[in-house]
C-alpha cells in the first residue's frame, strides 16, 4: 500500500517548488499525477486539463454506485517566497513538531491531507473490490494565489457542479469556514484639468477631487447594513498615483479600490457607491469627471446552517477530535468561493490545517499535530461517505 502519511507527504510537496508567480505548478502537478495514477483502482480515474494560460488542473475520481459526490479541492500554488526568511523555504524541521516552508500551511498541508484520504479509500477499493455507495473526488487547481483560474477552468470541465459537497483545505485554525464577503476591484481614475501651481483656478485639481471621492467612499461604505455572520464590509485603496511635477495642477489620479462586502450587496450596488462618492467629489471641484473600471468580481458567498456538507463535516469532528467543532466566516476568499459563487451550491466550506496568521509569511510553518487531526477528520469523513 502506498505511503499516506500525510507529515511526509507535506514535506515532499513543500520540497516542489510550485510559487505563482513563479514556477507555478507544472512540476507539482506532474509528480502528484505519477503518484495517484500509481495508486488508483482499476475502476478510478484521473484526468489532467489546462487552463486557457496552459497552467495544469488535476482531478482523481473513485466512482460510486450514485452521482453523489464528495470533492476535495486543492490549490497547488502557493505564494513567491520573497524575502525575509530564516529558514529554508523549501522545508526545514524545526522544533516541537513544527515544519517550516513555502506552502506549508498554505496549502501543502491541508493537500497532502486530503490526498491521504483519498488514497486510503482508493486502496481499499483495490483491497475488498467493493464500489462505495458514493463517488469521492480529489481535485488540485492552479492559480488560487492569482485569478483563480484554475478553479473557473474546473467549472468550465464539469468537475464540480451545484449539486457537489465541495470542500477546500485551506488553514482555518481548526474550525469550519463557510462564508465569504464578496472581493470587487475597481480602478478609478479622476479626470481633471492641467495649470500652473501659482495659477490654480485655472485647472482642476484630479488628485484633490480624488481625496474627495476617496473620503465619500468610506463614509458611504460606514453606512452599509452589517450581515449577522460575515460582519461589516470594509473598503481599501490599495495604490494611487497622480501627478507630473509639484508645481503643476494634476489633470490625472488613478487609485485601486479593494471592496469586501457583505451580503445582500453586489458589484452594481458598490458601482453605485462609489459613482455617488464621485458625484460628491464634483460638486467640490466642478468638472471632475471620474472613470470608474471593475478589475475584479467576486459575489459574497453567504453562511448556509442547513448545508449537508456542514453536518457531516460537524459529525467527523466531533468522531475524530472528540470536541465539538467551531464554525465561522473565511476572511479571504478562496477555490470553494468561487465554486459556489458561479454555480450557486450551498455546499462549500473550508476546514483545513494551519492558520491563516501564518499563510503568505515568511517562515511560513505548520505544526505536524494539526495536520494528523485533520487527516484524521478527513478519513472519518470519507469513510462515512463512501459508506453512507
């Protein structure tokens, strides 16, 4: 039987560099191929596809009599390793159980978990011959650290679909993550009017009517309702940049704008935000005109009590841990966001080792204890599925 220690399978995974930007995940994904192809069944299967930019997506299926699914989704990437790091970004064992690397908690671990999983069924099959009652899938995406590309291009394929329990494995600090706010991007550029410095009635201050706009949007964002579960939405401009020299009236700023909302507010109801703020900052300098472009669209993706999922995934906890387990809302954005955003299923969360506080960090790590839960909550979870 192939090896499902799911320490040492973090370790070798960790050990392959797969950074986006960067090496992006070619190298992983060729490796994780030979390894499940290796253990599959007969009756598995194992597909590889790309994205329109060539990147690689991964899927591995133990079919079941029904076209029930559970689906363990994976991002392969991880973030550049930059600077700042004491130890060895491609793994390093440190002291107490912890694991030191690039990906180690984000998301290595929580992959090499599931993968576990997954290959503990898939040697059963071999063993007994015996069909599960449901299907099990394990699924490695690219470009989570980027556009999510990879998640859209399994949508696009059919992998996963409305009616999937869909779970990533993102770090959650050893709880249920269920939810999402919605992640806008806009561009906002303010259109003013050039003139001399000593003379600036004569022009039209783009950088000042920007700080106008920018004021308006947060006060305006202040006012939006809070959501019980995901909390308030908040707003961030994240880059600016406007002007020529210092003796010149600016005839041009343009700003990124970061907005995380909550529901029941979406892309045209934040548009319209931030084309009021607009509105305000004209009537302060008259002849402002502002240019307002969306770069990014993400829905917010609402806590769901009633999901399947979630009560079976509250049921393996408690088997595994033998506590209770705690469920909240995710603060980022993530694979299963987007699945859910795009298709409408109610089934999506995230429970994986790690935490966050650590993921994009140097001398990023993962305690070894917490990946040995989480592998174990998977197997409970998996073998109570496939046997219902």
């Amino acid at each position: 039987m192939q090896n499902t220690d799911a320490v040492a399978w973090t370790k070798k995974l960790v050990g392959i560099e797969s950074t986006n930007p960067g090496k992006e995940e070619h190298e992983i994904a060729g490796f994780l191929e030979q390894e499940i192809k290796a253990a599959l069944p007969e009756c598995g299967e194992l597909k590889k596809d790309y994205t329109k930019d060539g990147r690689p997506v991964l899927m591995a299926v133990l079919p079941g009599e029904t076209k029930e699914e559970l689906v363990f989704i994976c991002h392969m990437d991880t973030v550049p390793v930059a600077g700042g790091w004491t130890k060895n970004p491609l793994g390093e064992d440190g002291k107490d159980g912890r694991f030191f690397g690039r990906g180690s908690c984000d998301m290595k671990s929580g992959l090499a978990s599931a993968l576990c999983a997954f290959l503990e069924a898939a040697a059963q099959r071999k063993d007994t011959g015996k069909v599960p009652e449901r299907t099990l899938k394990w699924i490695g995406t690219c470009d989570e650290e980027g556009d999510m590309t990879g998640a859209e291009r399994v949508i696009e394929l059919g992998w996963v679909t409305k009616d999937s329990l869909v779970m990533d494995t993102e770090p959650t600090d050893g709880e249920i993550q269920t939810a999402h706010k919605g992640r806008y991007w806009f561009e906002v550029t303010m259109h003013g009017k050039a003139a001399h410095a000593s003379r600036p009635e004569q022009g039209m201050d783009a950088i000042a009517g920007m700080a106008y706009l920018l004021a308006s949007a947060r006060n305006r964002m202040k006012k939006l309702k809070e959501d019980p579960f995901l909390g308030k939405s908040t707003i961030v401009f994240g880059e600016i940049q406007g002007g020529v020299h210092p003796y010149q009236v600016p005839a041009e700023c343009k700003v990124s704008v970061d907005m995380r909302v909550v529901p029941p507010y979406h892309i045209g109801d934040v548009k319209a935000l931030l084309e009021a703020a607009a509105e305000d900052a004209a009537k302060e300098i008259p002849g402002l005109q502002a240019e307002i472009k969306v770069t990014g669209n993400r829905p917010p993706i609402a806590h769901h009590e009633d999901a399947k999922l979630l009560a079976c995934l509250k049921a393996a906890v408690e088997a595994a841990t033998g506590k209770a387990s705690v469920v909240s809302a995710f603060p980022g954005y993530t694979d299963t966001a987007v699945i859910a955003g795009m298709t409408g299923n109610c089934n999506c969360l995230s429970y994986g080792p790690g935490t966050l506080a650590m993921a994009h960090k140097a001398d990023e790590y993962v305690d070894e204890a917490d990946i040995r839960r989480c592998q174990k909550v998977y197997e409970v979870l998996v073998e109570r599925w496939l046997w219902a």
